[in-house]
C-alpha cells in the first residue's frame, strides 16, 4: 500500500508540474501576442528625386538627408498608440517627367506607400503629383514655385486639389525678390526674358500671371524673345535681340546647361548686362562652378541659406548647424535644396505621428491638411491665412542672393551670399549687391 501510494502521490506532482509549466506557457504566449499586437506593420515613404540628368543638383542632397533621417527612425514612429518600422524608397526620375511618373506609379502600386514626398522642378513634383492624386495617396512637394505647380497641373483655386499639398514661394514673391535686388544697381530698367518651353518657363512668361504684366506694371520694359527649346544649343538669337533692344537686366529660368551656353556666348559676341539674375539654373555650387570665373556677381532667388532664423523639429539643429554637418559628411558645399529635401520629411513625418488610422489614407490626408509646424525652412501651415494663396500651398520665405569669388583654400570657389531680404527681414543681409564684374 505504500508503494502505490508513493506511486500516486509522485504522479500527482508530476501533473501539477506539467500544469505549472503549461499555465507559464499560456501566459508566456500571451505575453508574446499582447508584444506582437503593440508593434505595427512596416509603414513606408516614397520619395521621387532628379538622382541624374540636368537636374540632378537638385537631388545630390538626398543621400545625406536619407542616412540622417533613417537614422532618427531606427526605432521606429508611433502612430496612434503603435510604433511602427519605417521604410524610405527612393526613386530616380533621371529628370524625365515621364520618368517620374512611371516610378511614381510604381511606388503607389508596387510598394504600397503610405505618403509620399517630392521635389525638384515642376518636371519632377507634377507628374509625381498627379499619379499620387490619381490613386488617393497623400503627397508633400517642395521646391517649385507653387503656380507651375498648381496652375501647371490643371488646378482650380476654387477647389483644389484633394491628395497634394505643397510649400514653396512662387512668382509674387521672385518678382518682389528680384525687382528688390535690382533697384540697388543703376540701370535703365530694359529687361530681357531667357525662358525656355517648359513648365518653369511657361509659368514664368504667362501674360497674365507671370513676370511680364508685373514688371511692366511696375516701370519695366520687358523684351520677350519667345520660348527656346530645352537642351538649345546655339543662343544667337536671343542675344540680337537683348542687344538691339538695349538689355540691362537678365531675367530666366533656364537649366543649368541651358544657362552655361546662354552665358558662355553672350560674353563672347560681346553682351554684358549689368545684372543677370537667374531661377533654377545657378542654384547650385556645382552650377556655378562650371561657368569658371563667369560666375562672378550672378544673383538669384536664395530658398534656403544657413543663416536662415530656423531650426529643424527632427533634431533641433539651426540651419547652419545643419549645413555645417551636411558639409563634413559631404565634403562638399551646401546647397539650397538641403533645407527643403530634410523639411519635407519633417512635414511628411509630423503626418504620420498625427494620423489617427495609418490604414486609411484619407486619415493621414487629413492629418497632413492639419499641418501646423515650426521646419527648418519656416512655418508651413495649410490651415489658411495669408500664405496660403489657395487651399494646397503654403508661401515660404524668400530672398536674394550673390554668388561672389571665395577666398582661396574655401570649401568653394564661390559664397552665394544674401544681398536683399525687404521680404523677408528677420533673415539677415550678408553684403551689397554689385554690378557683375568684366
């Protein structure tokens, strides 16, 4: 009788053992499906940039600012009480709007983007834009002037658009820009329009919205030779006609190489401006450098400079703090497109943080209509007021800049330094602005 009650008591114990460590199981499982169930799915960025051809000043930027916020994600965001992981796919658009928009599209269907931010002339944002408005997916573009933009992809201020949002400056604000530059040089106020049949140019030379009835309204004659063909080789013509008609002042938005034999030729048939100041095609170091010692005293509208009075609100750097990191990872000067490549993933990403359902894209559309941010570039809000011309643009600040000879052993050959900022005054004037120098 002993033995067999030894045997029931040793089974007992085992049974409440094998319970013991079943029950552990349990909650151990259960533990682990609480984890799994605070943890979201992977939730994915898209992000469309001219990597190559002409345009591709606008995009040497990306991969610095794609390590730095990568690196801020590593652990992931929350949104709506889950964190998720994050993934940037990046796309080049070889500065083809066809291309963009094919990328685009595949962003949208193949890798199933939540958001998607782009830049980089209208060429790169609209068609990248459309596609995202064609199939419901919330967009962020920056860096093009907000009418080819808006007007440029059919929009209609009465309404809108409904997927895309945009912030930028647009052509009020390079016509008060430039017009403020030029009142501090003696000239007799005959400008002449270099703009070529793209979205750019024909935003910039439409009768009604574009430079010619303001400049004219406000004491400039205009000489307006009509549109050239992108990748123009020979310029002649137009350089006759700003010579005939007494030109003092350049105006355009050619691309780099557009620019470089404009200007390369009318030095050598002898046609020297007193100021020539360009959108888009001097807007980098590197542009600037290939001209040699013709860069010299060209101005232009400066978006982003790292005396700027911002800070970002992923890191908290100022502006220049930001440059000065981008210039030792880089070796390489900074640019303006790197104030607004790292704002639109603030924008992007003060969305996801506020989307209440990141499964519905109308739910982060929403978010992103709410934004109201202080970026590294300014405040951009959609919420309506002054700068906020129609319902899918925010104006940002602008001034006018100089690009000047560096001292030697700089980082570049050339400083563009800001010369006027009567639109912008709480950014900080670095020097005068002079006659371009022969």
């Amino acid at each position: 009788m002993q033995d067999t009650q030894e045997l029931k008591d040793r089974n007992f114990a085992q049974r409440r053992k094998v319970l013991q460590l079943a029950g552990a199981a349990t909650v151990l499982s259960a533990s682990s499906l609480t984890f799994a169930q605070s943890a979201g799915r992977t939730v994915r960025i898209g992000w469309v940039s001219p990597e190559t051809g002409p345009l591709a000043p606008f995009g040497e930027v990306d991969q610095f600012v794609n390590a730095g916020v990568t690196q801020l994600l590593k652990s992931g965001i929350t949104i709506a009480g889950k964190n998720h992981p994050v993934e940037i796919i990046v796309k080049d658009s070889q500065s083809s709007p066809n291309r963009a928009a094919e990328v685009a599209s595949e962003l949208i269907l193949k890798n199933k983007i939540d958001i998607m931010v782009v830049g980089g002339t209208p060429e790169t944002t609209n068609p990248v834009a459309d596609q995202c408005e064609l199939n419901g997916i919330p967009c962020v573009s920056a860096t093009c002037p907000w009418q080819p933009w808006f007007f440029g992809r059919g929009g209609d201020p009465k309404k809108g658009f409904d997927w895309t949002y945009h912030f930028f400056w647009g052509l009020e604000d390079i016509i008060a820009v430039f017009t403020n530059m030029w009142k501090n040089v003696p000239t007799n106020k005959v400008v002449g329009l270099l703009l070529a049949n793209d979205g750019d140019g024909n935003a910039w030379g439409d009768a009604k919205l574009g430079l010619p009835p303001a400049l004219k309204s406000m004491g400039y004659q205009v000489v307006d030779p009509g549109r050239y063909q992108a990748f123009q080789a020979d310029f002649s013509a137009q350089i006759s006609a700003f010579k005939k008609a007494g030109v003092e002042i350049v105006c355009g938005v050619p691309t780099p190489p557009d620019f470089k034999n404009f200007w390369t030729q009318a030095r050598q048939q002898g046609f020297k401006p007193k100021v020539v100041t360009m959108g888009k095609a001097i807007a980098f170091p590197s542009s600037i450098e290939a001209l040699g010692d013709a860069g010299d005293g060209l101005t232009q509208e400066a978006w982003w400079t790292p005396n700027r009075p911002f800070k970002s609100s992923l890191t908290g750097q100022t502006s220049q703090q930001f440059s000065d990191a981008y210039e030792a990872s880089s070796k390489k000067p900074w640019n303006e497109s790197l104030g607004y490549a790292h704002a639109m993933f603030e924008v992007a990403l003060d969305t996801l943080k506020r989307t209440k359902d990141i499964e519905s894209k109308a739910s982060i559309r929403d978010a992103l209509a709410l934004t109201d941010l202080d970026t590294i570039t300014g405040h951009v809000s959609w919420k309506g007021g002054p700068l906020n011309p129609v319902k899918n643009v925010v104006r940002m600040p602008l001034v006018g800049g100089q690009w000047v000879k560096a001292a030697p052993g700089g980082k570049s050959k050339y400083n563009l330094v800001v010369v006027n900022s009567d639109s912008s005054p709480n950014v900080p004037v670095q020097a005068k602005i002079k006659p371009i120098p022969y």
